[in-house]
C-alpha cells in the first residue's frame, strides 16, 4: 500500500505489471486514479489504458476500497474471499473465521449459510457480489475459469507485487456496466464487527486463542456433516465409526460442566 503520490503514469504502469499477478495492486491503481486522475473518467477508461474492461478493474476496485485496510489481518485468505464477501454485512465475521481455518471460499459460504440456519441441501439463494454473465472474462486464456472454480476456492494464486495480505492473486471477474451504480467505495461498517473484541481484550489471550480456534475446528465440523453424510454413517468401516463416537464422547463429557 504506497504513501507516495505516484503520478498517472506510473499508475497505469504499475497497474500493467500487476496484471496476473496481483488484483490487490490493480484495485488500488485504480481507486488511486479514480481519486486523483480521473477528471470525469470512467472505470471503463481506466481498463482502457491498462488492457481490462471496465468491468474487472470495477470490481478489482471496489474490493480495495472495502477491505484494503483489513486484508492484512487475514493472512491466510486469497482475494476472492474478500471478493466473494464485499456485500455481507457480516463479513468481518465470515473473513476471520475462515482466516483462522485456512478455509476455501466454498467452505466460507457453506459455513456462513449454516450460521443463518439455511438449509445446506438446498441451493443458496445468494446473488453473486456482482452482475455475473454466465462465464466470467478473463484478462488473458491462461486465467480463464469458470464461474464455479472461484465459488469452490479453486482459484490460482500467483507471486507477485503489492498485496498487502502477503498472497497474490489473478481471479477471472464478472461483468458490470461500467459507469452504472455508486462510484463511493463500500462503508467499513459494511463490512460487520467481530463478536466479543472487548471481552477478549479482558481475558487471557493465550486461552481465548485456544477457545477460538476449537470454536472454529467444531463449526467446521458440524458444517461438513450434513443429514446425507450423517445417514452414511453406517455404511463406513467399525473401526472408524468406533473412533468418531469416541471423539464425541469425549468432547461432551470434557464440555460438560461449561454453560
């Protein structure tokens, strides 16, 4: 994230060596050169100069504005989940758990469905964080994916410059009329509050880490083990049906006493 006034050249340039590379560097070229340089200009004439249409450095853009502050918080995420939660009003929420469990974008949608009591056998009734045509564009045939492949977190991630959450990125982006809707980047209380930060603040950081991270450990679990795999059950092998309920025992009788 650079202090420095770079000029409009240097911008485009940057955002050119970026591309492939690295969205993180391209959205922030962008919101710079929307705030300094753009006179009137559109996201479309950005895309022009740097050889994206409007509609990727829109949402390369607006993903900056929303969560450049914070993308360092969450080392462990790639640019499409911030990409996939621009919208949530709860993604604070969404982002630092699937932070801490190195989750896949696929994972941190089911998880984030399951805590709104939706029905994971169903399909998610979500609309797509931005106008999606039925394939995405991509920058270049080598980045080409569907629109399925960012949704189950298998989205490539390249070494390149300038993200600040340490994991360069190239993710395919879906259209949007250039030009159309609010310009004003995304309000950070859009972005939700982390539960119980205060109350951290007060207890012993060592054990609320440990209690986080078994909080997070059980919600995956419980997230994965839907009706279908649950009816499954006796179908696998004694020996691992055998272990699983000991694993479960034990949580309860260890568990047992907290209220």
């Amino acid at each position: 994230m650079t202090q420095e006034i770079q000029s409009e050249d240097q911008l485009i340039t940057r955002a050119q060596e970026a591309l492939s590379q690295c969205n993180w560097v391209i959205g922030e070229c962008a919101a710079e050169w929307t705030e300094r340089y753009s006179r009137g200009r559109t996201d479309a004439d950005f895309g022009a100069l740097i050889g994206l249409s409007g509609d990727q450095v829109y949402q390369r853009r607006r993903v900056w504005e929303c969560f450049a502050d914070v993308s360092g918080d969450y080392p462990n995420l790639k640019w499409s989940h911030f990409y996939v939660a621009v919208n949530w009003d709860d993604a604070a929420k969404c982002l630092q758990w699937a932070n801490e469990i190195e989750a896949t974008v696929a994972e941190m949608k089911a998880w984030r469905r399951a805590q709104h009591g939706e029905d994971l056998k169903e399909p998610s009734e979500e609309l797509p964080p931005f106008s999606v045509a039925p394939e995405y564009l991509s920058i270049d045939q080598n980045s080409l994916q569907r629109v399925e492949e960012v949704d189950e977190g298998r989205e490539p991630a390249m070494a390149g410059a300038g993200a600040s959450s340490g994991r360069a990125e190239t993710v395919s982006s879906a259209p949007r009329e250039a030009g159309q809707g609010e310009y004003a980047p995304f309000g950070k209380g859009a972005r939700g509050e982390v539960a119980g930060e205060d109350q951290q603040e007060r207890s012993d950081p060592e054990a609320a880490d440990l209690y986080k991270r078994a909080a997070a450990a059980i919600e995956r679990v419980t997230t994965v083990l839907s009706p279908e795999l649950l009816d499954q059950f006796s179908e696998i092998p004694l020996d691992i049906q055998q272990r699983f309920l000991k694993a479960v025992n034990t949580l309860q009788s260890r568990t047992g006493g907290l209220s």
